[in-house]
C-alpha cells in the first residue's frame, strides 16, 4: 500500500471516528456547547491529518498534536484531541491513548519514584503528582543550592509558589509527597544532616468553619453617625447599640434591664440576671446615660416601668443577623452597614447572641477591656 493510500484510509477512519466520539459525547449528556467546540476542533485536526497524508498508526501522537498545535495556534485543541484517544483506546481503536511523555528528571528523583512505587505499592495515578513536586523542588535547588544543602526556608519557597491556588486537601497531599522523599533522602540516602520532614507542616485549621465577621472601627463609627434618634424607635435602637458597645452586654441582659437598675446620679448600673448567675454592677459611660435618658424621656420609656428595652421583636428563626434582636433594631443596622457586605456579626462560640462591638472595638470603660461579660 503506497502513502497515498495510507493516507486516504486514515482519513477514512479518522472521521468514523469523529463522528462515533460526538455521538458518545451526546449519549453522555455532554453539553451543546461542549460537543459543538470539540466538533469544530477536530475538523480541523482531521483537515491538517488530510493535508499531512500521516498514516493512521501516526495520527495519535504527542509529536503529531504538539506540530498540529503550532500551525493551527487554535487554543484548547488539546483537550478535543486528548479526548478522542481516550475514548478510541476504550474501544480497543488505538493501542494507547494519548500521553505527553514526562521530563526526565536527574537520577536521585527518579531513584526515589521507583523506591516509592516498591514499597508503597502505589497506584500509578499518584506517579504524576509526586512527580509535579519533585519538579518543583529540583528547579529551585538546581538555581540556587544543592540538594543536600536544602533547608526548610527552600521548601517553603516551593509550596507558596505551587500551592498557593489550590485547594486545603491537595496541598496537604503535596506536603505529603514532599515529606516522604525528605524521609527517603534522610534515612534511606543519608544526604541530609537532619530530617526536614516534620518541619514541613501546614497552616493551623481550627474549628470554625467560616471565619468570623465583624464590623472594622470605621464601620463602627459609620453605624454611630448613621443612628439620628428622633423616632421613638431611633431613640431606643441609639440606647441599645450604647449599651451594648460600651458595656458589652448580652441581647438578654439588656432585654432584662429595668429603669430601677439605673442609677443617673452614680452613673452605674446593675445587672441582676447574667450568665451563670453572676450579678455586677458596672460604670455607666456618660454617652450611654446621655442616650439612655433620651430615650426614657423622649420615647416615654418611664411608662413601662419593668423593662423599657424589651419591645424589640425576634429575629426569624436562623438569621445570620441575629444580632439585630435587642441590640440595635434592624432599621440602625440597615442604614449603618455597607449594601451587601458580609461583615456584619459575629456569634461567638458559648455565647448566643455575641456583641460585634464589644469584641472588635477600642473603647475601655474604667479600665474593664472590650471583652468584658464573657
């Protein structure tokens, strides 16, 4: 058979095999999108395979796309041409599907590659990626130091530089691998004067799961401004968010103030009913007096002579914003926060309802510090 004819069969079957790859793609429930950009890419693999007269055993080979790659300059092309081999090799099509053969590295990282696919008895899937680390390493040891001279300032380096856009599971995975060829080159080799293994450890993952929102000072200041008491409701929400910013109180216990807890010509207050049934009395500040008796006198206060805070509506069951509730009125707390900001509150842990304020503001009151009350 000449190379024409060569030729001609494989283009032959190359678009049986195109065609059989698209109608798998839809069969799959691959996306219109999906298919339609992979039709169009191979049609044109399948016009540079017809131009080229390459012979059908030649077609699928790192040599042939990286060359189609460089006359078509067709971005993502690879990922079309990668995908049909696989699916021909799943239909015994091919002999092998199409791989990008991997740099060889210098003796003692391939050594250790083979110690660990010995011992370990591990899967080859897991050959690349400890293969991608020890890249990594080489290419900062082969530029600045030798292997043997490698410390934990090095390995650093290399993680902040290969990890910093992946995922929590996957760069415990790659100091993982890391570590194990440390241990290798240190018990096995005894290339290192001490085992670098156990210093290559990750940041501390502590419990909370989201990290803690919060209002910095400026909003702080800007949820202050923002309250002008005039309404009744103003008036109130202007007492509470002083009493709760100054004091650090608790949603309940400014719900269980009563005006006989006040006392104006001191300038204190007591707290009867507080956690674990710890009754103080504290230092009023002279701007929560001020906003205290403005509301009692502007909003008629002194009517409800039990508790004038406890008007104040619950939150819906499972709000993020629970803070709301006895502290500030959700009306402040609109006009205050930024539109759409995520730092807003804060629920400690042991605590229901925690004052935002209270944990991340500057003010002390008579020398108590703003974590007072916990």
């Amino acid at each position: 058979m000449t190379g024409k004819e060569k030729g001609l069969q494989s283009d032959i079957l190359l678009e049986q095999a195109i065609r059989d790859y698209l109608l798998w793609m839809i069969d799959k429930g691959y996306t219109h999108q999906t298919w339609s950009l992979y039709e169009r890419l191979l049609v044109h693999f399948s016009v540079y395979i017809d131009q080229q007269s390459i012979a059908w055993e030649n077609i699928f080979t790192f040599e042939t796309m990286e060359a189609f790659q460089k006359e078509c300059e067709i971005t993502r092309v690879s990922m079309a041409i990668r995908g049909l081999a696989r699916y021909l090799h799943a239909q015994q099509r091919i002999p092998l599907p199409l791989k990008k053969q991997p740099h060889k590295l210098p003796c003692i990282y391939e050594e250790y590659l083979r110690y660990y696919a010995k011992t370990r008895q591990a899967a080859p899937e897991k050959t690349p990626g400890i293969r991608r680390v020890l890249t990594a390493l080489h290419n900062v040891t082969k530029e600045k130091i030798q292997l043997t001279a490698v410390r934990i300032e090095h390995l650093d380096a290399v993680l902040a530089e290969h990890n910093a856009e992946l995922t929590p599971e996957i760069r415990r995975t790659r100091r993982s691998w890391l570590r194990g060829f440390l241990r290798y080159l240190y018990q096995v080799r005894g290339m290192l004067p001490k085992d670098l293994a156990s210093l290559v450890v990750g940041a501390p993952q502590y419990a909370n799961a989201k990290p803690p929102k919060f209002l910095r000072p400026h909003e702080v200041r800007k949820l202050f401004h923002s309250i002008k008491p005039g309404t009744p409701r103003e008036l109130r929400t202007n007492a509470m968010l002083h009493l709760a910013y100054s004091l650090g109180l608790r949603p309940k216990e400014i719900s269980l103030i009563r005006l006989d807890d006040i006392f104006f010509s001191s300038g204190e207050i007591s707290l009867a009913d507080r956690k674990c049934q710890n009754p103080i009395k504290l230092p009023l500040p002279e701007a929560t007096i001020k906003a205290i008796a403005a509301y009692i006198v502007g909003a008629k206060a002194q009517d409800r002579q039990t508790n004038p805070f406890s008007g104040a509506a619950r939150p819906v069951k499972g709000s993020s914003l629970r803070l709301t509730f006895l502290l500030f009125g959700k009306q402040g707390f609109r006009k205050g926060s930024r539109k759409g900001s995520s730092e807003r509150g804060h629920i400690r842990k042991g605590s229901s309802l925690t004052l935002t304020f209270l944990l991340f503001g500057q003010t002390r009151i008579c020398g108590v510090g703003f974590n007072f009350g916990h």
